[in-house]
C-alpha cells in the first residue's frame, strides 16, 4: 500500500491530467469522467441512440492499458475469475444507473466540486452514505468470494475487446457515431486523450488508489492514506479553476448538471454502495482489468451495458432533471443492493482485490 507521500505526487498526476484534457477540448468539468466516458463509448458503438453522448473515448482504453504496462513489470497483472461472475454484472449495470442519473462517477464527482457545482457536494452526502452502509456489510462479513486463478490469456480478453473498438474507430471510423452537439462532441486530440489514460491508469495502478475505498478505509480502518489522493486532485483542479475563471460556485447553470438534490444523493448513494460490493469504484475496476481481472472485465461490461440500456430506455438524467423511469430504476436498484448485500453474508472472506 502506497503511503501518503506516494498519494499527494499521484494526485497532483491526475490533476494535470484532467486540467490538460480540459484545456484541449473535453467537456467543462468532465474532464476525465469513467462512467460518462463508458457511455459515450456505447453510444460510438450504436448501443444507444442518444445523440449528444456518442464518442469513443481513448481515455478509457488508455486507462485499462495503462495500468496493464504497469502491473506487468510489477508483476501484479494475474488471470483471476469466477467470483460470482453474474452478481459483478448486475453491481457493475446498477452501478452506471447511479451515475447517470447522478450525471457523473465519483471522478467527475469531485471534478465537479473543483468547479464550484454545489449540485456535487450534495451527491457527496449519498456517496459517503453508499459507502458507509456497504461497509456496514463488510463488518458483518459480506463477501463474493474468492476469485481463481485461471489462463492468462483470459485476463487480456476484455482489454482486448476495448483494444478492437478503438483500433476499429481509428481504421474504419465510418463504423461508428461520433456526436455533432453535446457533450460527445467536445473532445482532446486522439493522442492526447490515449496518452492522458495512460498516464492515469499507470498512477491509478501503481497506487490502488480507489473513491469508494479511499472512504471505507476511513470508517473499516481509520487509514486516510487513499484519501489523501482524491483530496490532491481536487485542490489541483481547484486551483486551475480559480486561475482560470472557471470556478462557479453555484447550484444553477452548471455544465451537464441538475439540481434534483434528493436524486443527486440517491444516486450516488447506488454508486458508493455498489462500489463497496464490488471492492472498486467505477475507475477501480478498469483498473482491476488492466490487472487480468475477468471478474472486474465483466463488471465492465456490465456498466457499458448498464449504460445503453439507461439511454434507450429513459433512465439517464440530464440538465433539466431526471426522468421518472430513472427515479424508479433508482429506488430499484437500492433494494436490489440491500438483497444482495443481504445474501452474500458470511461468505469465507474474500482476498482483497483492492
């Protein structure tokens, strides 16, 4: 586990990342966004039919690649799977919903807080709440098992799936739909967005850093190591907000926001909940398959999936608010955590993938 010195140079790291893939085209404050940067690639691929949010993203498959080149040497890339394959997906499809109807991951989070959105600060309150009630259910012995190794090609087939599109979006980018209004049209450079997702994968890997557990060590462990990371990328971003006249602090007129407080919370609350189920928040679990992690590949698919699924069906928010499918889908999947929260209970306690 990397000490706090270790965190400060890793948050100043994703700081600039995200300051220099503001500067050179992505959208005000979703700089660097997992969840969202997830949809749009579903939206490229035509797994939804949303036109805004339509864009193939080389920042998350510089992510996954980047902490794949640095596990490797480190030699903590390893093949492992089956750890209730099934349940991942479903956590990893709710997980999206969360952020959707949130608008952002726990990353855009605290991107957005760096701005000034006070919107952000709110859902802050139903993050650290997912959070707390999962670890709730850790102390209590809640786990999914342990994981088996297995063949190590297996640990490089869904990179290699994110590897495929991108590689295909560069030869024949006919094939896919890029947005021409919305946030999917604002984007860095090709070379710029891979070589930032590089970048950030190969700190994110080399300090396990994490939003959800930077959280759960606190209340598990007492331990603000983790902690220390996220607070230094939000003071960097800070302050290149406030230099730059970007800083807005303001519930109204925020870029790709709403004020819907009590969703905003909800929302979260899915997102820090599920992360703790799953050992890894949004970010964490590109991370985890950059690693050979099948079982963090599926919970992948599950948020691209998850994704698709909440734009064709009307469960994703925007800036004039969140739907009623979406607030359904919410209530719904809060129950569906408690259900499996619940069942996994008493589990021989699994090795920490964290």
């Amino acid at each position: 586990m990397a000490n706090k010195k270790m965190y400060l140079t890793v948050g100043v790291g994703f700081g600039l990342v995200a300051i220099m893939l503001a500067y050179f085209g992505n959208p005000a404050n979703m700089a660097i966004c997992v969840a969202c940067f997830i949809r749009d690639i579903a939206g490229s691929a035509k797994l939804h039919g949303a036109p805004p949010v339509q864009y193939l993203r080389p920042e998350i498959i510089g992510i996954i690649f980047g902490a794949m080149l640095m596990a490797i040497p480190r030699k903590e890339f390893q093949a492992r799977s089956g750890s209730s394959t099934a349940t991942r997906f479903l956590l990893g499809f709710m997980m999206m919903i969360g952020a959707l109807v949130f608008l952002g991951c726990p990353l855009r989070m605290v991107l957005r807080m760096s701005g000034g959105d006070l919107n952000a600060y709110v859902g802050l309150i139903g993050f650290v709440g997912g959070v707390f009630t999962g670890s709730i259910f850790l102390k209590q012995g809640y786990s999914l098992g342990k994981p088996q190794k297995t063949k190590k090609s297996s640990g490089f087939m869904v990179p290699g799936f994110f590897l495929a599109l991108f590689l295909l979006f560069l030869v024949v980018p006919s094939l896919f739909v890029v947005s021409k209004e919305g946030p999917g049209s604002f984007h860095a450079p090709v070379m710029i967005s891979l070589v930032g997702g590089l970048v950030f994968g190969g700190l994110a890997q080399l300090s396990a850093i994490c939003f959800s557990g930077s959280i759960r060590d606190i209340f598990l462990m007492k331990n603000f190591n983790r902690i220390t990371g996220v607070l230094t990328l939000f003071v960097v971003v800070l302050i290149y907000n406030i230099a730059t006249g970007n800083f807005h602090l303001s519930f109204a007129d925020q870029p790709i926001a709403h004020m819907e407080h009590l969703w905003n919370i909800l929302g979260l609350y899915v997102v820090g909940f599920a992360g703790v189920l799953l050992s890894g928040c949004p970010l964490r679990q590109l991370i985890l398959t950059g690693q050979g992690s099948s079982d963090a590949g599926v919970t992948v698919i599950g948020m691209l999936v998850g994704a698709a699924f909440a734009h064709n069906f009307g469960l994703a928010s925007s800036g004039e608010g969140t739907t009623s499918f979406g607030r359904i889908a919410i209530i719904l999947s809060i129950a569906l955590l408690f259900i499996i929260a619940f069942t996994n209970l008493g589990k021989k306690a699994e090795a920490s993938a964290n």
